[in-house]
C-alpha cells in the first residue's frame, strides 16, 4: 500500500475500478470490526480507534450507509474472529517487505503470504527480519489543489497541531506525527478546515531498495498487486523506490 513514491500510490487507489474499490470496503470493513471489538465501544466519541477507522473509511470514499451497517453489524454480534498477523520478508532485488493481515485463519493466509513471495522471486523470512528498517509513524497527505493555503501556513498549523515534522512536494504536503498522536492532529486540523487523502498510521522505511531491471520491476508490482488482491491482507509497506 506504501512506498517511495505515496502520492502516486493514493492517485492509483482514487482512480481503482468499481471491484477493486469494492476489496477496499470489504478490507476496512474488517478493520471496522476489530476497532469495535478491541475497542469495547461502537460509539467513535469513546472509541480511538474507531474514530480513525471511519476517518480512514470516509478518505477512502466508503458511502456512509456501508459504514453504518457494518457498525450496526458488529453491535449485533460479528461472530468471524479477526486476528492481526504480520508477516515480513524480501522481494525481487531484496526490497524489504512488510505485510499486515487480519484474518480468520492463520495457515491459510501464511500459505497465501509464502506463495505470493515465492512466485515473484522473493521470500518470506521470521518476523523481524526487516522490521527493523521501519519506523510506524502517522502520516497525514493533503493534496496542494485541493488548499488555498500557503506552505508557510500549512506548516505553522500541523506543527501547532502537535505533528512531528513536515514536507512539501510538488503536488502533496505529507505531516508525520507519532503513532499515538495521528488521531488528535487530524482532528484538530480538520476543525481547520483541512481535509486528508490519506491519513493513517504507517510503516516508513529509514532507507529504499531501487530496481534497475524493468523485468524485475515487473515482479515486484505483480507481488505488491497480488498482496493488495487478497482479501485477507490490510497492508503492504515496502522500501522499493519506485521511478
């Protein structure tokens, strides 16, 4: 779900077909389930997490009725167990790879993981195996277009908001913040005016791998399209540096 280049792989999400949009429901529909359930309330005033699920939900233009009935849906009584599991590993050229899942069964989505990874040339290795060259950290992204503010200005109010630190790119300001601190940032910059085409909490790699070969490019976009295919997987960050 994230590389080096953020701002191209949230134009690629935006521009997804009606199916592929649907798996992106079907995926935050789960987080919504296990933000309730781990969160002990359906009501997002009390519950963080749920908060800055629907958060992610609404920046990823779920309707509101979907989000109402999965709410409505989990109060009821969801009876899949959901589990968080994460797996690590390389891709083509060594790109290092972390994959997020919720999932109902364990085997199957590790078999799935482990196939995904052989067929395009990497392999799946022990958990923290590349970890390490990741740091989670909240990552807001606002589209320059879509904001009659000024650079300056953007800047003084994430940083008075509580962010950690702050880019400018051609097209996107990108506000990091702590992991902990996401939620309350994006609340108060939305009480601004502002409003996100991302924010979540994220894994940032410290360094990225580049591939020269376009072959071996091609491996690696098939496995990361493969991993975002399955339904069990939430997230793929990864330290390939796209061109």
């Amino acid at each position: 779900m994230s590389g080096h280049n953020k701002w191209s792989t949230i134009k690629q999400k935006k521009g997804k077909n009606d199916a592929a949009r649907a798996k992106v429901f079907t995926k935050i529909g789960r987080e919504l389930i296990v933000a309730i359930r781990d969160g002990g309330s359906a009501d997002p005033n009390v519950n963080s997490k749920l908060r800055d699920c629907i958060a992610k939900a609404k920046a990823n233009n779920v309707p509101n009725d979907n989000i109402e009935r999965i709410i409505k849906k989990a109060q009821g009584g969801e009876q899949t167990n959901y589990e968080a599991v994460t797996y690590e590993g390389y891709g083509p050229s060594g790109v290092a790879v972390i994959v997020e899942a919720l999932t109902d069964n364990r085997n199957r989505t590790a078999g799935e993981v482990r196939h995904f990874f052989d067929k395009f040339g990497g392999n799946m290795g022990t958990p923290g195996c590349v970890g390490f060259m990741f740091e989670k950290k909240g990552v807001l992204v606002i589209e320059r277009e879509e904001l009659e503010k000024d650079e300056d200005t953007v800047m003084e109010d994430a940083l008075e908001a509580g962010a950690a630190d702050f880019e400018a790119d051609e097209d996107i300001f990108t506000i990091y913040t702590e992991p902990d601190d996401l939620g309350a940032v994006r609340d108060d910059l939305q009480a601004k005016g502002y409003a996100f085409a991302s924010a979540e909490v994220e894994q940032v790699p410290s360094n990225y791998t580049k591939i020269d070969d376009p072959e071996t490019c091609e491996k690696m976009q098939k496995m990361l399209d493969m991993f975002e295919d399955n339904d069990d997987i939430q997230n793929v960050w990864h330290n390939w540096e796209e061109a």
